[in-house]
C-alpha cells in the first residue's frame, strides 16, 4: 500500500484534533491523519498548557511536539518510501 493516496488530490486535507480531547488523544488523532495521506496539521503547542488562556487540555508541550513530529516522519516514511 505504499505511495497510495488514500484522499482526493483534488483537494487539500488537513488535519485537527477535535477540541476537548487530551493530549494523548490529539497524538493519536495526528498520527492517525498522516496515516491517512493528510497534507498538513494543525497543532497547538504551549510551553504552560495549564496556564493557556484556551485548549490547554489539548496544547501539546513543546517536548510532546517534537516526539509527534518524529513519529509523523516515521509514519510518512513507512507510508511513501
């Protein structure tokens, strides 16, 4: 199955955690758009989760992002060679 798209060319997908899920969560719903032949992510980061003023239960720390952003490349190298 490598190098199948799995979505419409014709169109741009992104994805985006739905709010209100944790940040486990969120890293299985990115990876899970990757896998899917997504074109990009929209991911929150904050150095203080607990203190953003908005989607803090969602906001990735920036250490968190750099481990999804490694599995991210791992599963698009899995999926395109």
């Amino acid at each position: 199955m490598a190098g199948r798209r799995l979505v419409d060319d014709r169109r741009e997908v992104v994805g985006q955690p739905v709010a209100g899920r944790t940040r486990g969560e969120c890293r299985t719903q990115l990876t899970a758009a990757v896998a899917g032949d997504a074109h990009g992510l929209m991911v929150e980061v904050h150095h203080k989760p607990e203190e953003a003023l908005s989607d803090g239960a969602q906001s990735l720390y920036p250490q968190q992002f750099e481990t999804l952003c490694t599995q991210v490349k791992n599963i698009f190298r899995v999926l395109h060679g």
